[in-house]
C-alpha cells in the first residue's frame, strides 16, 4: 500500500570538500615534465620515469633461455628471423583474483612503452581501476558529448566517497581527452610511448560505420533491425569496433591493446542476440590476423580459459598462468594449442610475482616488480545524466 512519500533516493555517504580534498591528497601528482607530456626531447621519457618510481631495471632479453617466449611476446618487429614471429603479438593470463593479474597488467604496459615505444590502449571499465598505480602518466579518454560521473570510493563501504566533476580528474591523471569516434581516438587522440585508460562510448558513434566500410567482413544482422551496431547495444561492444577501425584505419604505429577480464567483451556464452554478440565475436576472431600484421597486440587476462569465447581462445598463440593454480601439462586443456610443453605442474607453489609464459614450444617463469597503488580508494567513471 502506497504512502504517498516520496522516497529520497540520494547518496548519504558523500565526502564533504574538505574530506574529498584529504582523499585526492592520497593521489602521486601528476607526472607532466616528461618527453611525452612537454615535447622536449630532452626531458626523461614517460617510460623511464616509471621504471625508476616502481623501481623496474631496464629491459634486458639475454636474461631469458628460450628467445621466442617472453623476448619475442614482448619485443615487436616488423621482420624477424629465427624463432621470432614477425608483427603484434598477443597472450591470455590466467589466474584467480588476487595473484597478481592487474600488477601484471600495469609491468606489461610500462614494459611496451619502454621496448616499443607503444602506444598502449587498457579498456577501461565503470567497474574497475586497476590501472591507477600508473594514473601520473595516464592521459585518460572518454567519448566527446558524454557526461560522465566519476567517483572515488574506498574498499571500506562504510567510509564516504568523493564524487568528482570531470576536470577535478586531472588531480589524479596527467590529462583527459575527448574522443569523437574510433578513427578518431586512433589518429588524434593516441599518442606513441604513452598509457592511455579509454573509456567506450555508450553511444557507439561511428561503429556501424567503421563495420560497413569494410568491404569483406558481414555478419547477419540482430534480429528486428538492419545494423550490427547501435546505440542500444552494451557499451563494451564498442570494442569490437575499435580493433577494427584500428587495423584498417591505423595509423599503424605498434599499439598495445590491455584487456583486463576479456570474458566481459568476448564470453564464452555469447549467442546471436538482440544485440549480435555473438557475431561481434566473430568479427574479432577473424580481425586478429590483421592485427598482428598491423602492429597491434592483444594480451588479455582473465580467472579462467573457459570464460573467453572458444573463437578468441584458437587465435592466442602465448599463455601466462599466473600462480596459485596449476599449469596445464597437457594440449587439451589449452585451446588452440596442438602441445605444451609442460610435463609437470610447477605454479601452483608460486608466489605472487612469478608467473610462467609458454607456447606450443617452450616455457619459461618470469617475475615483475609490484606496482602498487598510493591509495585504496577506486575509480568509477561512468555515463551521466544529463
């Protein structure tokens, strides 16, 4: 039975200014003396100014046994001899919350940036901010005529949490940029040596487009309309269509694509829906050839192999499996792979910081320093209302 009170549905648990003043100050200040971020050629790089405040030595490949492992998924060329494979390379890292996938992912990128020079792309997300250990070099794009709401919320519920207008962002990231569609965040917005935290636009502006001018790539269309994409599909759908515009459109500087729980874009459930899920998959798994000869890398991660579409699992030519969990020891828990070269399961007794990378040929453990963040709090940044 109704009241007839109107129920006040606002946040309570909101930190005044003077508290969201304390909670930006947990934040590093933003990084903008570097190379990247003035232009002078004579300043350090962005790359080296991160190595040297995590404390990561210089890329050295001879520290490694088997070359076309992790030198050859790390070091990019557009020739290669030997046991090197020419081109973007890609791998899935494996592993249970909490062993080390999203430090990882912050090692990888300052490692592209050190050795490539790379244009480094992690997929943001309105759910996670793993990326802010490097939010001094990060120049943050979100899609041009969105609002957006960003908040900074602590892992303790109880404690208050700031919300933030968008320029009050940039207390924390080196720079925000608007992007007005796929093609245009590739050629304007990205820069080369540089950490860039997108965020799709929920919109998916220029998708369809980008879809249609490609002459060889058709899909059937969702059922009860003419397009394969549209403003109502998810938001992370969008990046199906950035890959796409990325590998036709370019520019074809080498590019790093971090995708951190690909089974949120590429699941294995993924069915010929109302919004082309499915279809989408497919487009991905048959750009990824592309990819690698265009100069773009993929390396995903996520809790488990059976949560990524089986399509995208056949294309992934490296794997990482992350400690605390055993190592496949034989091909058919890995698929797409006709081997591996394990006979025996060593990384359930790693410790965080180690993981092992292999291909149908070798493997070989590695470890990487901890990056971690200045605060606790999280990052939310996700569409507004107008």
């Amino acid at each position: 039975m109704s009241t007839g009170k109107t129920i006040d549905w606002g946040d309570e648990n909101v930190a005044d200014d003077e508290t969201k003043r304390e909670i930006l100050a947990q934040f590093p200040e933003p990084v903008r003396t570097t190379r990247q971020a003035t232009g002078n050629a004579s300043r350090w790089t962005d790359e080296r100014h991160m190595r040297e405040r995590f404390g990561v030595p210089a890329w050295d490949a001879t520290r490694f046994d088997y070359p076309d492992v992790v030198p050859n998924c790390w070091e990019h060329s557009w020739e290669a001899d030997g046991d090197r494979i020419a081109g973007g390379t890609d791998f899935l890292a494996r592993g249970k919350p909490g062993k080390g996938k999203s430090t990882l992912a912050n090692y990888v990128a300052v490692r592209q940036v050190e050795v490539n020079n790379e244009k480094v792309v992690w997929r943001g997300s309105s759910s996670r901010s793993e990326w802010l250990p490097l939010a001094p070099y990060t120049v943050l794009c979100l899609p041009e005529g969105v609002p957006v709401t960003a908040r900074l919320e602590s892992k303790d519920p109880t404690e208050p949490a700031a919300e933030l207008d968008v320029d009050e962002l940039e207390a924390i990231v080196r720079e925000v940029r608007r992007y007005s569609d796929p093609v245009d965040l590739n050629r304007r917005v990205l820069d080369q040596g540089t950490f860039h935290v997108v965020y799709p636009d929920p919109r998916l502006r220029g998708c369809q487009e980008v879809y249609e001018r490609d002459a060889e790539k058709r899909y059937d269309t969702p059922p009860n309309r003419s397009t394969l994409f549209a403003e109502e599909d998810p938001a992370n759908h969008w990046w199906f269509a950035w890959a796409l515009a990325r590998v036709n459109h370019g520019p074809h500087h080498w590019a790093t694509w971090i995708c951190d729980e690909v089974g949120d874009i590429a699941p294995q459930s993924a069915r010929k829906d109302q919004f082309g899920t499915f279809q989408k998959v497919e487009l991905l798994k048959d750009m990824w050839v592309d990819a690698r000869k265009f100069g773009l890398s993929i390396f995903l991660f996520g809790h488990s192999e059976v949560d990524i579409h089986e399509k995208i699992r056949h294309k992934i030519r490296w794997r990482i499996q992350m400690p605390g969990t055993a190592n496949p020891t034989t091909a058919s828990d890995v698929v797409g792979f006709e081997s591996v070269p394990m006979d025996r399961q060593v990384t359930d007794e790693y410790s965080i910081g180690k993981a092992l990378m292999y291909n149908e040929t070798h493997f070989e453990a590695f470890r990487w320093r901890d990056m971690p963040s200045a605060t606790s709090y999280k990052l939310k940044i996700e569409e507004g209302r107008t």
